[in-house]
C-alpha cells in the first residue's frame, strides 16, 4: 500500500474512526484502525463489535492494498503534524511509514486479516433525514436514557415514525424527553432502539455534516450513510414502554417564565441544595410568581421568586434539579412553559413557542 493524501481531511477521518476502537485482549486487532486503499481513495475503517465507521478519504493511490494501524497511536501522531498539507503513508516490511515534509515516522501494525468486516444491511427499512435533524433528535434526550445495563431498554434511544415525524425518546423512569422531527418516508410505527453508549459517537460523526442522511434498519441493527460517511450499530432487542400513558393530559397549574430567569434561579439552588439535589418549587397563581426555595443543614438556605405568567391552582413539589437543568439545552425558544399536574406529581417542560420538545420529570417524595 502506498498512497499520498491531505493531512487535514485523514486526520477527521482519523479522529472519527478512533473512538470506535476497542482495546480487546481476545481480538487486538479491534484496537486498530483498517486502511484500505483502492482506486482513488483510502477507505477508514474501525469498529468495537458495537458500533462500526467507515470513512472514504479522497487519495492519490500508487498501490493499492490494506493495513491494520492501532487508532490511538495514529491519531496522535497526525494530531502532531498540524503544519503538514499533504503526508505519504506506506507499508514497509509489515509495518507502516509516514512521511511529510518535516518527518519520517515507522508505527507497528497488526494482522489486517483478522480485522471483521463490517455488516451492510440488505434488506431493511430506510428513511431519510437531514443531518442537523439527525443530530437535533438525539442529542435532545440521550442524557435522559439509564446508564444502568440493568434494563436495556431503558439505557437506549427510542426512535419511530408518526405523522411525517421521526420521533426521538429516552427515559430512565425518572425523567422522559421527546423530541419530533420532520423526515420524508418514515412509516407510522417503524421503530428502533439505538444503545445509549453509541448515540454521542453519532453525534460527533453527524454534526459536522450538512446534508441528507440515508438511515437504514433491520430488527439487529440500524446504519446511517452520508457520501462517503457509513456507521452501523447495533440495535436493542426489546420493548420500549408505552411512555405517553405517563405524560398527563391534564394540569392544575401552568406557569410561562423566561428562560434564563429560570435558569439564574436554579444555579442558586444548587449553592444550597442536599445531597438528594433536592428543590423546592411553589406555584402561586395569585402573586403571579413562582418560588424556588432550597435548604442545606450544612450550608444554607436560598429562596428565589420568579414573576412570570401563572395560572391555576396554588402548588408545591419537589425536584431533582439536576434533571430539569438537563433539559434547558433542548429548549430552544426563549421562554419556558411549566405544567405541574399536581402536588407531588409530575412537571412537564416545554418551550414556549416550540411544541416538538416534550420533558417530564417525576416528583421526589421524600
């Protein structure tokens, strides 16, 4: 193999495929990044058995031919030649040189035949959806998903097809996050369940792109394809929960607040809040306000009021305020719809003006 290629565009390539590698003492051979060069191009490939990538990089092929290169040594070193344009990567003698202007380095590899191929589906579902939608859906509820293996269903994405929408959901029986995205050709129904570990490296690859994505699945696995882009992972083999009959149809009190206001309030709470991040929320329709109050034996006590636009009963609850923090990145208009369903029951957060984001956070009852 010898071939000559931009340094810039191996190095995305490079540092996109090296988090899936896995150091694996059965299969060393997962630890290493596969180059395969042919016709015009250096072909990228890495995979943990979990989730794979596959990358084509545009390149000046003299031979053609395939080496296995451990990941985490060849990214640091074409992180360490950001001066170069262009670098020249060959095999000598089973190992690989690389040779740029200022530099001539040999790295070991490894057996490149060992190396697993990566599944193509052949006959699965496929929808479309734009990139930035891709990585909107996911990134909107993955942290709500279990870290837990204990119950993979609950440590998974959920993703199906409804009304013209891809539908994105995650819970860990805690807290619930939806988001709704439009996409062309997906089914009623037609659903999936992505491993929670996997979603941020989909992210990564994804969010740096700008066009449509081909998504493809079967009942094991689901592949995204973009140009010269191709990730597989596997799928969770279980039944997501029936989450909408938990999402109440109806509430006792609603407040509007400015989001940054709210945010402001909550960044005090947490100075004074308990190990349990326990706070205090009261809804006061009649002073037209809400108060976050928190209590700490150790340190303190905080109280904030809130003037917003609130109607309905008077309420108090509690929350975790770790979780509703974690929802602010998915609201994206400037105000912040509140719905408490009751006392001691659950709170739904929306966006103001955008009605596609659905969070629910359960009370804390202690």
């Amino acid at each position: 193999m010898k071939i000559e290629c931009s340094r810039e565009k191996l190095h995305s390539a490079v540092a996109h495929a090296e988090r899936s590698t896995n150091k694996n003492q059965n299969l060393p051979v997962l630890s290493c990044i596969l180059l395969t060069a042919k016709d015009n191009s250096v072909i990228l490939r890495s995979t943990n058995l979990d989730i794979g990538v596959e990358i084509d990089v545009p390149a000046k092929v003299s031979e053609e031919g395939d080496i296995a290169v451990p990941g985490s040594i060849l990214y640091s070193y074409i992180s360490g030649i950001s001066n170069e344009k262009n670098i020249i990567l060959e095999e000598k003698d089973g190992n690989l040189h690389i040779t740029s202007s200022r530099t001539t380095t040999t790295i070991k590899t490894l057996p490149h035949n060992d190396f697993p191929s990566l599944p193509h589906i052949e006959h699965g579902y496929i929808f479309t959806i734009h990139s930035e939608d891709l990585c909107l859906g996911l990134k909107s509820v993955w942290y709500s998903a279990s870290v837990s293996s204990m119950k993979p269903e609950l440590s998974s994405v959920y993703v199906y097809g409804e009304d013209e929408y891809a539908v994105f959901v995650a819970t860990d029986s805690f807290r619930l996050a939806e988001k709704r995205v439009r996409v062309d050709g997906y089914k009623d129904g037609e659903g999936m369940l992505i491993p929670y570990k996997n979603v941020p490296e989909i992210i990564k690859i994804f969010d740096g792109v700008d066009g449509e994505v081909d998504v493809s699945f079967d009942k094991n696995q689901v592949s995204f394809k973009y140009q010269g882009i191709y990730v597989i992972s596997r799928l969770v083999n279980g039944s997501f929960p029936d989450y909408r009959q938990i999402i109440p149809k109806e509430f006792a009190s609603e407040a509007v607040i400015i989001k940054q206001d709210l945010v402001n309030a909550l960044k005090l709470s947490t100075v004074f809040s308990d190990k349990f991040n326990q706070i205090n929320i009261t809804v006061s329709p009649n002073e037209k306000n809400i108060q976050i109050s928190t209590k700490n034996s150790d340190v303190g006590e905080n109280t904030s009021v809130l003037h917003c636009s609130v109607s309905g009963d008077q309420i108090a609850s509690k929350f975790n305020h770790k979780y509703i923090n974690d929802s602010f990145q998915s609201v994206l208009s400037d105000s912040i719809s509140l719905s408490f369903a009751g006392a001691q029951r659950p709170l739904v957060i929306r966006g103001a003006s955008d009605k596609t984001f659905t969070y629910l956070v359960m009370p804390m009852n202690r």
